[in-house]
C-alpha cells in the first residue's frame, strides 16, 4: 500500500513537473498557444511557431500593426518563409503573407520570468531565407531550442521580406525600399512589447544574426528607430558598411525589374510597379551570377538597404553616435570570402585546375578599382608581399580567398568595431574570428580550407548536438564555447560572465584592438590583437586616398578648362 502511495505521488509530482508551461499567453494582437516540450524531469520548453507581428504587409509598405484575432491562435507550426526565388532563381517558394515569428522559452521547475532575450535575423544577401532556415526532415538550422535550454535565454527567430518585395528601390520617396528592415524592427518593437508575457526580460534584448542578418543587426544599432527596443548585438559576418550592405544607385535595378515585368520607367514607374504580379517581380529580381575576376559576383547584389533619409539616415559610418549604449560583438570567418570567390574564380577549389597568378591581380583591380592604377600596385604587393619568387598553387588560391575575406567580411568588420567603440559611452565592444576548418575541408573543399560563410550558424544554433551525424566532438566543443559566449553576453553583456569558457575574451578598445579566435582548440593562446592590420590599413585608410586622389585628376583631366585659369 505504502508503495503504490509513492507511486501515485511520483505520478502527481510527474504530472505538475510536465505542466510547467506557459500555457496560453495574452499578446496584443490576442491568445496565443504553442507546444510544451519535455526536456528532462526539470526542465522544459515551450515552443511557439508562427505569430503575427505585423499585418500582412502591402506592397512595397512599411509593416502596419496586425489587428488581432478572436480566440486562442495555435502557434504550432512555421509560416512560410516570404515570397522569394528558389536556389536555381528560375522559380519561386513562399507567400507575401510572411510577417510571423517563433519564440523558444526554456523553464525549470517552476515557469520562467524575467529571461534574457536573444532575436535572431537570417542571412542569405536580402534575397533568401526564412524565419526558421534550411532544414533536414524536421531539423531546422535555425531552431532556437538548444541554444535556449543551454543558455537559459529566450530565443526568438523573425521572418522578414527579401528580394523585390522585401528591398527593391526607386531612390526616391515613391518606393524608398528598406521594407524588409522596417519588418524586422517590426518584430523587434513587438518582442519589446510583449515579451514580458512569455517570461522575457524586455530591458535585455540582444539581436544576433548572420551575413545579410549581421549587416541587418548593425543597421538596427545605426537607425534611430530602435532607441530603447535592445541593448546588445551580434553581427556575425556582416556589418553595415560591407560593401553588399547597401546599394548606391538603386534606381538602376528598379528599371531593370520595371522592364522585366513590362512597366514603363517614366514617372508611372512606381504605380505600375506596385500593381504588377508579385511572383513575377520576385522572378525580375533574379541576379546574374555569372562572374570573372573582372566582374565579380559583389557587384551583381544589388536589391539590398538603401540611405532612403528615413530608416538610415545617412551613410552607415556616419550614424554610430547612436550605438553608443548598445553592447556589440562582431566578427568574421576566416575564409569567410570563399563562398564568392569561387564563382568569381573557380579554379581555387580544384588541385587539377591552377589557379594564375593572373587572377589576383584581376581581382584586386576589380575591388579596388576607385582607386585606379596607384591602388592595383599597393594591393598587389601587400597581397603577394610573402610569395618568394615562386608561389605554391595552395598560397595563390589562399591568396585570392584572402582578398575575398578581407574585402566583403573582415575588414569591414573591423571598421565598424572601430567606429562603434570610437562612439561607445556605456557600450562595450568584442571582436573575433571563427576559424573552426569547414566540415567539407579534405571532401569536397581543399585541405587548406578555415571556416567558410555561414560555417558559424549550425555552432551557435548547437547542431552538433542535436543533428549527431556529420558532427564530431571536436565540433561540440566549439558550439558549446559558441553558445556560452553568446548567451552569456546576452545575459550581462560580458561574454566571459556565466557559463563556462575555454578562455577570457578581452574587450576591443585600444590599445591593442584585441580579438579572440573562436575554434575548438582554443585556449589563452587564442586571444591575439591587430587582426590582419596591414591588410585593415590598406582598405581603410590607403584605398580612399588614392581613390580620392584618382577621383580629382580624372575630373581636372575632364575638365574643359584648366583650374588655374578660373
Ligand atoms: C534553471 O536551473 C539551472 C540549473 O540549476 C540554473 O542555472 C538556471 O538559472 C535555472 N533557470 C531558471 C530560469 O530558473
Ligand atoms: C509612361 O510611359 C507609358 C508607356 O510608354 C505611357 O503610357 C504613360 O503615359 C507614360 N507616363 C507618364 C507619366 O509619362
Ligand atoms: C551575366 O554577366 C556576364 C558577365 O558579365 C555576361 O557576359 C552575361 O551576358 C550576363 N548574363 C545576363 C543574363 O545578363
Ligand atoms: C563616432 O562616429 C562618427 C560617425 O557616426 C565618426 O565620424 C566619429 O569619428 C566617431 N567618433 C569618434 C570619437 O571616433
């Protein structure tokens, strides 16, 4: 008797233990209710799929308020990612009706209160992607709930418009662009407000996002929209002033697409844009990616953010006074420029194939371009400074993802930490590089290969733990160290407070500029400083001089008249 006593109270006790959820939450739109999801005795998520931050959005809109619902909203399952070209970009996947978002709420013994908050914003160059990622069955890449159970953080993953719909551009107030990144301040002014509802912490909201996401994280630190809305952010391998971030002559594309879908490029140009079929504008957007080392993929993305006046203000460089309370971490991968350089010069991935000397040379000049002949020779020398007289094919083809690396993700990177602690008061700012080697080095990639675009998202997501094939210790350990940092930043914007880490990471400011390199093997060896220096110096400093200088003797040589004689 005594004994079935215990097991009925065992079973009681299992009972309440397995109801620790929220259960149905009151937002301002109305009731919302996810999944509850046992983790361990103590320990459980809720998950909540697919709810509405905003109306659906109207054509080329900003995002209006949603105007709630009756009843309880079964937030279950993912929406569908916003309309958008498919991989081969000759069809499309996806609806308009796309502004939802999903929220991971990790719970011990009794329901959380007061979590920090973590908002993830994907990548994929403002043309692609989803609130929910890449999946394999039902493992989604960007699925929050590990990293929210090992952090104790609330995880929340945003959808927001791409391509055509989500960035296209007159230039001019007809159709400013931007909608996508109005979207996702959308989302980020919702979770402010209604976090609170689901356990979170509305004073500790941190953005993390990745590419097109990092540039969107650095944007959200720029505009002075956000002011109060977060307090720290992560831009993994993006920031604002990467030269894909922002488009300079949208108008251009505009009339490209217009032609494409039949609309004339006068002054009807935008009505006609507005009424055309959404599915063929997303079709117009597509992108050639058809690229050489004299006309490299970069310049093909262009429906990206603009300077509309509005949202950005101004140029990028010139709005961090308003990231001065923000907490910031920013990095790079170290071949994170391999992605693009392989379209532009495919040969670097075959040892059948040499890669000519040649090609650096043609890719510089294309990147540095501005600065004319005086910069192709500056860039040339620094880039082949340690070749001797006879380069490996290995060194020419780790050169040319250099360049890449250093031109599209590092030293912009590095730029915009500089000007961000520059700026800082209360502030603080960390800088790293990834250099976990890509799962595919050795398979389908060479040997010599470091951590590629994108490589960093499965570590910080924890997809070695929950997707074990493929993944090897070596693997857990770095997105334990990924996540620990993370989420400890997140929680009290130190990295090194919290959960455990393989070794200090310093903060940025100078002298030293230090950084840490992220990698399974690090220890206090990996905290370095100067990242990449001469290479930083060339791009930011030297490059505009000359690009300048360039500038003013081409126009003195057009100039009809000598100055002297004005
Ligand atoms: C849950 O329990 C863990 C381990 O005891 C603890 O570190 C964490 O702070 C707890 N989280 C909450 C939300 O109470
Ligand atoms: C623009 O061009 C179209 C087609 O050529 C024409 O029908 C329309 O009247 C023009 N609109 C303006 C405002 O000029
Ligand atoms: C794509 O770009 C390449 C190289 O610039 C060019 O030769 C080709 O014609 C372009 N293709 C299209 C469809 O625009
Ligand atoms: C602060 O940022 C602005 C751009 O927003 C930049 O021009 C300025 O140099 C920075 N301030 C300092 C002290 O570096």
């Amino acid at each position: 008797m005594a004994k079935l006593g215990i097991l009925v109270a065992v079973a009681v006790f299992l009972e309440t233990v397995s109801a620790v959820s929220l259960g149905v939450v009151n937002t301002e739109g109305g009731m919302v209710e996810g999944e509850s999801i046992p983790l361990g005795p103590f320990r459980h998520i809720d998950v909540f799929r697919g709810i509405p931050f905003a109306d659906n959005p109207g054509r080329f809109q900003k995002p209006q308020r949603h105007p709630g619902w009756e009843g309880v909203l079964k937030a279950t399952e993912y929406k569908p990612r916003c309309l958008q070209l498919n991989t081969l970009m000759v069809d499309t996947s996806g609806s308009e009706d796309c502004l939802y978002l999903n929220i991971w709420v990790p719970h011990n013994s009794s329901v959380s209160k007061d979590l920090a908050v973590m908002i993830w914003i994907f990548g994929g160059g403002f043309q692609i992607g989803g609130s929910m990622g890449e999946h394999f069955l039902e493992d989604y890449l960007y699925d929050g709930h590990e990293i929210a159970d090992r952090g104790d953080v609330i995880v929340v993953t945003l959808g927001y418009r791409v391509g055509t719909l989500g960035f296209l551009s007159t230039g001019d107030s007809d159709l400013p662009g931007n909608y996508g990144l109005w979207d996702q301040q959308a989302a980020i002014a919702w979770v402010n407000r209604n976090i609170r509802s689901f356990g979170g912490d509305p004073e500790t909201i941190t953005l993390f996002g990745e590419s097109a996401g990092g540039a969107s994280v650095s944007m959200h630190t720029l505009t002075p929209y956000n002011k109060g809305l977060f307090k720290r952010a992560v831009s993994q391998s993006g920031v604002a002033l990467a030269p894909w971030a922002i488009t300079k002559d949208p108008r251009r594309f505009a009339e490209e697409i217009a032609l494409k879908v039949n609309c004339p490029t006068n002054d009807s140009m935008a009505a006609c844009l507005k009424m055309a079929d959404p599915v063929k504008l997303t079709l117009a957007g597509s992108i050639n990616i058809t690229s050489s080392p004299d006309n490299p993929i970069v310049n093909n993305l262009v429906l990206c953010p603009v300077v509309d006046g509005d949202f950005l203000p101004d140029e990028p460089s010139k709005l961090f006074h308003n990231a001065a309370e923000i907490d910031y971490i920013a990095g790079a991968n170290n071949m994170d420029g391999h992605i693009f350089t392989s379209l532009d010069v495919p040969s670097i991935n075959f040892n059948v194939f040499d890669t000519p000397a040649e090609d650096v040379k043609r890719l510089l000049a294309s990147y540095t371009k501005e600065g004319g002949e005086a910069a192709l020779t500056e860039a040339y020398s620094l880039y082949t400074q340690n070749w001797g007289s006879n380069p490996s094919q290995e060194t020419i083809k780790k050169t040319i993802v250099d360049i890449g690396t250093d031109y599209l993700f590092l030293v912009p990177t590095q730029a915009a930490l500089k000007l961000h602690t520059a700026n800082a008061t209360t502030g603080r700012t960390y800088s790293y590089v990834f250099s976990q080697p890509s799962r595919l080095s050795g398979v389908t990639f060479p040997s010599w290969m470091g951590a590629d675009h994108a490589d960093d998202v499965s570590y910080v997501f924890g997809k070695p733990f929950t997707t074990i094939i493929g993944y090897v210790q070596s693997h857990r350990d770095v997105s334990r160290y990924m996540m620990n940092y993370w989420t400890n930043f997140a929680k009290t914007g130190d990295p090194n407070k919290g959960e455990s880490v393989p070794t200090t990471w310093p903060e940025f400011p100078s002298p030293g500029h230090k950084y840490l390199e992220i990698n399974s093997d690090m220890d206090e060896d990996y905290v370095r400083q100067e990242l990449r220096l001469p290479f930083v110096n060339f791009w930011t400093v030297v490059l505009p001089k000359l690009s300048e200088a360039n500038f003013e003797q081409k126009a003195s040589a057009n100039a009809s008249v000598p100055e002297e004689t004005l």
